[in-house]
C-alpha cells in the first residue's frame, strides 16, 4: 500500500473524530462563532460535514466529493479560527499555538487537494 494510500485513511479518522469533538465539547466551538447567528447550529453542521466528509475520503466513490467538501469547509471555518487567535483569552491558554495553527490550513487543503484528481489519476 502507498504511503498517499495510507494518509487517507489518518485524514478520514482525523476528521471524523474532530467532528465527533463537536457534540464531546460544543461550548469550545460554539465560543469560536460568536459574531454569526446560530453558533449551535453551526457548530453542529460543522460537526456533521466534518464526519461525513471525513468518512467519504475513504472510500474510492466519494473520495473527490468529499475532498473538495474538506477544501470548502476548511475554507469556511477559516475566520474562526482567527476570531480564536485574536481572542485568545476567552481559552485561557497562550496565543502562541493558537497563531501557529493558522499556516497549517493551507497544509490542510492542499492535503485534501490531492484526492480531488479523478480515481483513475489518485491509482497512478
């Protein structure tokens, strides 16, 4: 089995546990949203795209799917995560990881970026 081959199933188990973390602790997430209506709400759908995507990549068929959902979603949850760096202080912690995080998004899609080739392309 290739290594690409391998990475997909540590990215689908990441995101479905990630997701999984939204229902475990909403109110981490859920104070990450503030500024838009409906942070419950959003945290939930958050969660579920997380799992459902994140299970898709898996498997062959909804592989590209759900790799340009995470590229979106990651695209989406983007501001967040900045509303988080800037605020550090409502998580009690040190800003520092919450700033070093931010360059890892791009890793993220350009991670999910290579499963959105057709399968044929993903085989080679």
């Amino acid at each position: 089995m290739r290594k690409k081959d391998c990475l997909i199933y540590v990215m689908g188990l990441l995101y479905v546990a990630a997701g999984i973390n939204h229902f475990v602790h909403p109110d981490f997430y859920i104070k990450m949203i503030p500024f838009l209506p409906e942070p419950k709400l959003l945290n939930n759908l958050s969660g579920i795209f997380e799992i459902v995507l994140g299970a898709g990549v898996i498997f062959m068929s909804t592989r590209r799917a759900s790799a340009y959902g995470l590229i979106a979603l990651l695209i989406t949850v983007f501001p967040a995560n900045v509303y988080m760096a800037l605020n550090w202080q409502l998580w009690g912690e040190s800003p520092l990881p919450l700033i070093i995080r931010l360059p890892f998004q791009p890793l993220l899609i350009w991670w999910a970026w290579q499963y959105t080739g057709k399968p044929r392309e993903m085989q080679q």
